[in-house]
C-alpha cells in the first residue's frame, strides 16, 4: 500500500458544517496553517477524501453531519458506517492522522474540537 496520497480535482462545494469547522478553526486557533478542503486520495476501492487535511502534518479532519438523523444517511446508515470504517483505516495504514467531529460535537465542545487539532498538529511524525 502506498504511503502517497494523490490530490485529485474536487469540484463540490463545502457543506455547512465544513464551513463552520473553517470558521471555528480561524476563530480559535488563527496561529495553526489553513487546511487543504477536500483532500482526495486514490483509495483501491473509490475515492476517499478528507474533509480537511494538512498535507505536510499527514493529518486529516472528517466532519460528520446527520449522525442523529432518524433518516438513513451517508454517516448514519450500515453501508455509510461501513465505507468511513474503510476510509478510516486506509488513513491510518497510510500515515495518516485522522480526527472525526461530529455536528453536535462542533456545535457543543467547540473547544474541544480545535483543541484536538491543535494537539495533533503538535504531536511529532513516527
């Protein structure tokens, strides 16, 4: 397994949560570097993506919405948990560093969550 990520064009726009995540981040901690949106790696199954990354740090944020919704979504249904178990390990087996936030975790330990990213940044390369 490669521990090179590929960055594949991205065309999509970023969801809301994503955009307050960016917000948090610039507010909270101005001193860590803007995150790469989007981060595509080929993945030998499909396309993986980070929802932001810092390439040179190897490390990644996944931001997950609709995780108490009573409809089946993306994050929320089997196949959905199935495919982030997936992109999650393939991170990791990769060099890669990954927190995931969830919407309620964004909304309520704000703190918390930029908090994390700053300790992962900080944390020295393996």
């Amino acid at each position: 397994m490669s521990k090179r990520a590929v960055k594949l064009s991205v065309t999509r726009k970023d969801s809301d949560l994503e955009r307050a995540f960016d917000t948090l981040l610039r507010q909270l901690a101005p001193e860590i570097p803007e995150p790469q949106k989007n981060y595509r790696f080929n993945f030998p199954l499909n396309k993986m993506e980070l929802d932001r990354a810092w390439v040179d740090w190897r490390a990644g944020v996944e931001l997950d919405g609709g995780t108490w919704s009573k409809t089946k979504s993306g994050h929320n249904s089997g196949m959905g948990i199935r495919n982030r178990c997936l992109k999650g390990n393939f991170a990791v087996l990769s060099g890669w560093r990954v927190l995931w936030f969830t919407s309620d975790l964004l909304r309520d330990k704000p703190d918390y969550c930029i908090e994390a990213v700053r300790s992962l940044l900080e944390l020295p390369f393996a």
